[in-house]
C-alpha cells in the first residue's frame, strides 16, 4: 500500500517568529494570514480563562484559513495565537506605547504565563477535515528593569506588536530571566506540541522537513 501523500503545512499566522521557528525546525511552510479580528472573538467568547482565550483564537485563525483553501491538495493548516496571563487577566498585545509602557512597570521583577494555542486541521481528505487543538503554557520570570531600561525597550518598538509586551528572540529576551516550561511556546509556536497534534492526525514529523535526512 503505498504512503499517504506528504502535506504542504500552511501558518495562519503574519508573524516572522513563528515562521523562523518552523524553519528552524526544518519546515519550510506558507504563509496566509487570516485576517482574523481579535478583538471581535474575544468579544463574542464572553467570560474565559487566558488559556481558552489563546486556544480559540488560535481555532479562529485556523477555520479561516482552511475555508480559504478548500479541499483539493494534502494541507496541515497551522493557527496559533499567543495570550499572557498577569494577575489572572489576559494580556495580548498593547494598545499603543503609553500602554505597553505601563505594562512593563507592572511586568517587571514577576513572573507570568504565557499561554499559545495551537489549532491543527488536515485538509484534502475525504469527509470533514479533521481537527486537533491544544494549549501549551509557559512560566516566564521577568528582569527588573528601570524606568529608563522600560522607556528604551518601547521606544525600539518591539513591544508593540507582540502579547504581551515582549520576545523571548528579539530585544526583549535581555528583560527575561528565565522560563519553565517550553520556550517555543513563549516565541509563539511550540514545537513539540505541534508534533503531537500532527501526529494525532497521522501525519509523520519527520516526514514535513522540507530536507529530508539520511
């Protein structure tokens, strides 16, 4: 019998993290955003924890990707979202500079938890396209910066677009003390996880590098 044609793996996600880290791993996916507001979903969903908020989002941006593509070829379409959890609220990404500013003077010499949902569907086989979903959570544990360490930070931009505030791979990283957990997910994709959910749906890790090893 012969093997289940490999996947063509789309991200539904604009951010140049998580493509980098897919790459790193070996992947070489296409990029369709969404277009998701998430604003809207988060509006619609009502009352729920950060963890669920990050899952949904994620699910949101994937359905609509697939609806884009359709059936037809063999695609592991790939949404994720990320939400940090502070004092028991979600935080996506700022407001404007003002916002993330403060943010940062609350952030500072704690810890809190970055959640990433994950929302896989496989599409091109026969029948609905199967789906799986899952949040990885992450503990970061922030430096102490000073006022003038924080203002610099957000004057470089960087916060601005990313939840939370910060990066782990970028400017940020200097700000962060540690992690527990995986650090793929604080990036915005976790990569095991990734794996798991790709293999629930039968498709082989090993089998999406874009270079395939001795």
């Amino acid at each position: 019998m012969p093997a289940a044609p490999v996947p063509r793996v789309v991200l539904a996600s604009a951010s140049p993290a998580r493509l980098a880290t897919l790459r790193s791993a070996g992947l070489d996916p296409a990029v369709l955003v969404s277009g998701v507001d998430e604003d809207a979903v988060a509006r619609e969903l009502g009352e729920v924890t950060p963890a669920q908020l990050a899952e949904a989002l994620a699910a949101a941006k994937c359905a609509a990707v697939a609806a884009e593509l359709g059936g037809g070829r063999p695609t592991l379409v790939v949404g994720c979202d990320s939400v940090l959890e502070l004092d028991g609220a979600a935080q996506g990404k700022p407001a404007d500079a003002a916002d993330a500013l403060a943010r940062w003077q609350r952030m500072r010499g704690r810890s809190g938890v970055l959640h990433t949902g994950h929302c896989v569907r496989l599409l091109g086989g026969v029948g609905p396209a199967p789906e799986r979903r899952a949040t990885g959570s992450t503990t970061v544990h922030f430096a102490d910066p000073d006022d003038a360490e924080i203002e610099a930070y957000v004057a470089s931009g960087e916060p601005l677009g990313v939840a939370g505030a910060f990066t782990l791979d970028g400017l940020g990283g200097a700000y962060v003390r540690g992690v527990e957990g995986d650090p793929h997910t604080v990036v915005g994709i976790s990569v095991p996880l990734l794996r798991l959910l790709a293999l629930d749906l039968g498709v082989v890790w090993h089998r999406l590098w874009s270079r395939q090893q001795a």
